[in-house]
C-alpha cells in the first residue's frame, strides 16, 4: 500500500490556493517556522490537515480518503468552546516551545564554538556544565 507524504501534499495544495503564508500561519496561530517543518513531516497528523483544509478551501479527502473516516468530536456548544479553547491554548505552547528550542539551539550552537584556549576565564564548572548540556541536547536529537 502506497502512502503519500503528507507534508509534500499539503505544501502543493497551499501553493496552489493562492492564500498568502502569512495568512495561514495567523489562522492557524503557528509560526512560519511551525510550517514549513509540518511541509516537511511525512505523516503531518489528520487534524492539522483539516484544520489547514478549512482555511484555504481545500478537500484534503481527495488526497487521503482516510480523512472520510475522520471526523471531530460530537459535542454540545460548552463543550466545543472548551474543547477549541484547549487546542487553542496547546498551539500556544507549541508556539512557545518552538521559540524556547530555538534559543536553546542558539545558546549551544554558541557554546560548543568556544574554544578552550581562548576561554581561560570560564570556570572548570562551568565548562562541564556547558560540555553536559551540550551532550544531553544532542541525545535528545538522536
């Protein structure tokens, strides 16, 4: 059985709308980043697709007559309001986790270019501390 990369399905049909990025990413409360990296994800998750469906006016079941299957929770309107407002509140965390990550990124990226030589000052402590981190978030990769 063949199996489409989502991520490549989805970034066509988002090139083919007409919509602008920028509209897209303050729809869906993402970042740019956030979607380029779901263009990127072989098996983007059923509700981003649909949610992303919705906002460019794209039947994303033609791609993947799976999504007939799919279908929201039933819910009364409290319910729908509390339900919208998690998925709201977790795409904000998602948000900010992306932003915490990448500073995260940038402080190690700028760690592991310091040279011992030239950082005599730094503390022993400090170095293996900053070695420490350096191998953890490169395990957390991997």
């Amino acid at each position: 059985m063949y199996h489409q990369h989502r991520g490549k399905v989805i970034k066509e049909a988002v090139k083919k709308s007409g919509y602008k990025v920028v509209d897209i990413i303050k729809k869906l409360d993402i970042s740019r980043n956030t979607l380029y990296y779901k263009f990127r994800n072989a098996k983007v998750d059923y509700d981003f697709i649909v949610r992303l469906g919705r906002i460019i006016n794209y039947d994303f079941s033609i791609d993947f007559p799976e999504l007939n299957l799919y279908k929201e929770p039933c819910l009364d309107d409290q319910d729908k309001k509390d339900w919208y407002d998690k998925k709201v509140s977790l795409a904000k965390l998602e948000k900010k986790y992306d932003h915490l990550l990448k500073k995260v990124d940038s402080l190690l990226d700028l760690f592991s270019i310091i040279d011992d030589d030239k950082c005599g000052k730094i503390s022993e402590d400090t170095k293996m501390f900053l070695k420490s981190l350096n191998q953890q978030h490169e395990e957390d990769i991997f």
